[in-house]
C-alpha cells in the first residue's frame, strides 16, 4: 500500500477567513464563548499567514447573550440557538460566496449547524460533493426524545441529516426541501462517548463512525485512509474540529473531557493526512474553553494542529515509507 506524500510545494489555498461566533449558548457548562478570542491570543492568523496562506479576520458575530435556563420541550435555549445559527449560517455563506475559505471560532458545537448548513447550500448550488468529517469525542447525534440534557451542541448532526425542530433542520432551505446532509457524507472520528439511545439512532441512520476502539485496532493512518477514499477533484471537504476530540491529557480546556482520546501524534497525523488530500474547504474550532484551560495551553496545540490541518509538515523523508 503506498501513501501519496504530498507535492513540495503546497497547493495554493483561498484566502481564510476568520468568524468569531462567541457563545457558549448550546453547551452544558459556560466558558465556550471566549473561544474566539483565546486562539486569536494563541495567535492563529500568525501561525497561518507563516505558510503563506492569506488571512482575513471578520472579527465577532454578536448574537443573543445566555440566558442560563433549563430545558424546554426538550431543548435547552433553542430561540437563542437558532438566532446564533442564522448568524453563523449567514456570514459563513458570504464568505463562501465570495471564495473564501471560511473558518468559523467557536463557540459550542451547536454552531455547526449554522456552519455546515451553508457549507451544504454552497456545495447544492455549485455542484460540489460534499464530505464532513467530524473529530470529536462525541457523536453529537441526539434528538429532544433522546438527549438526557437539552444541550443543543449534542444534536447537530441529527439536525443536520434532517432530525430535529424545523428552525434546525431547515436553516440551509436547500433545493427540494431536504435536509443539509445525507448520513452517508459523513465521517466521525475519534468518538468515545455516545448516550444509549443515541448509540441504536446513530446505528438505525447507518452514520460511519470510526471510533476510539478502530484508532486502536487498526491506527489512526488506515482510519484516515478510509475517511477520506472516494473524494476527488469535485469534493468540498469540510472539517468540524470539536477540540474535545483530543485526550484531555494534552487538551484539558474543554467543557466535555472523556479519556482515552487520540495523543498528540495521533492527532497530528490526522490533521496531515487531511491536508495531503488536497480538498479542505471550510473549518470549524469549537468547544474550546479557556475558563477550564491551563495558561491558555489546549488553545496554542489547537492552533499547532491547524497548522498541520493546513499543511505545516515536519516529515523528513522524500519519498514515501
Ligand atoms: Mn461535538
């Protein structure tokens, strides 16, 4: 088996365009919503423009603040969350309309909906496939019924594949009424965590999940290699990076740690074998948060694995192992 290592020069990537959604609205502990700011502190444009990639930081979308209720109906601040979707859903849109790369700054990962719902209407209108791959330590595929906590950053992939109120399920409108996503687009990786009723949903729905038990079995490289076969040249990949996805021995500033995630290199390796793929179109970072972060250390090895994401490469060898 050979492994395509990638060109020496790295391909010419858009301009990246940063959004800052600074809320914590769709999480189960406050502290998400100075994401944004704490890897602009841990200094991502920097990091990114150093490979030559151009950068355009849009600053912060200012939504609805959290109002710090309890569930109702099975959801928890559900107007709040789609107010900050419709945001997020919005500039995302924009940035894509105009050829940009757009990486959105978490924020809890409810806000993927947002983000995932306009990369889906982009890839409708212009004829792109579309691939997600979903890093996470969660499945992130509960429904009201299912869902023990209300907390809307447990949904958004059932949102996504059309399970969930309308506001949610409908933000992309996409051509012929359907839902944003199609299970069989995605690929989570790194889960560890799924509630027992979300386990037989996520079952039912035929999702592809390669969880922390296939990394361990098979290793992380041939679990990238089957995530990512069957893209080309017409394929928007799109990365959802919940940074919980990570061990919370190297990322303790995270709201959700559940041991046993992917080390460091592991981690790294991943993100190189995205970007050799050549097809990374938009990104999200989110559940970041600094009030559980130790000097700001998950936020500077979040910004370390983007650059890697973006084809920082420290591989020695030129030819292929
Ligand atoms: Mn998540």
């Amino acid at each position: 088996m050979t492994h395509d290592l990638p060109a020496t020069l790295p391909r010419s990537l858009p301009p990246c365009s940063l959004i800052g959604a600074p809320t914590d609205i769709g999480a189960g502990a406050r502290g998400a919503s100075m994401g944004p700011e704490a890897l602009r502190v841990a200094g991502l444009q920097a990091a990114l423009e150093l490979h030559g990639l151009q950068v355009l930081d849009r600053g912060n979308l200012s939504g609805p603040s959290n109002p710090w209720q309890p569930p109702v109906d099975g959801y928890r601040h559900l107007p709040e969350v789609v107010q900050w979707n419709r945001l997020v859903y919005g500039a995302v849109y924009a940035e894509l309309q105009q050829g940009h790369l757009p990486i959105l700054l978490g924020g809890d990962h409810s806000l993927g909906l947002g983000s995932i719902s306009a990369v889906a209407r982009h890839c409708a209108e212009s004829g792109k496939k579309l691939r997600v791959l979903w890093l996470d330590a969660h499945a992130d595929f509960n429904t009201s019924a299912l869902t023990p906590s209300g907390n809307v950053h447990g949904m958004p992939v059932a949102c996504l594949c059309g399970f969930g109120p309308a506001e949610l399920t409908q933000l992309a409108h996409m051509p012929g009424g359907g839902p944003a996503l199609h299970p069989s687009q995605i690929r989570q990786i790194g889960i560890r965590s799924v509630d027992a009723g979300e386990k037989r949903f996520v079952h039912e729905q035929g999702l592809e999940v390669f969880d922390m038990r296939a990394i361990d079995e098979v290793g992380m490289r041939q679990v990238m290699e089957r995530a990512l076969a069957g893209m080309d040249a017409d394929t928007h990949l799109h990365v959802s990076f919940d940074v919980d996805f990570l061990d919370p021995d190297i990322a303790p500033g995270v709201g959700t740690t559940v041991p046993g995630g992917p080390t460091y290199r592991e981690a790294q390796l991943c993100m190189e074998m995205i970007a050799d793929s050549g097809r990374l179109a938009s990104l999200d970072i989110v559940e970041l948060n600094p009030a559980l972060d130790v000097r700001n250390k998950t936020a500077v090895l979040a910004v370390d694995l983007v650059e890697s994401l973006f084809g920082k490469s420290t591989l020695m060898r030129t030819r292929p192992f």
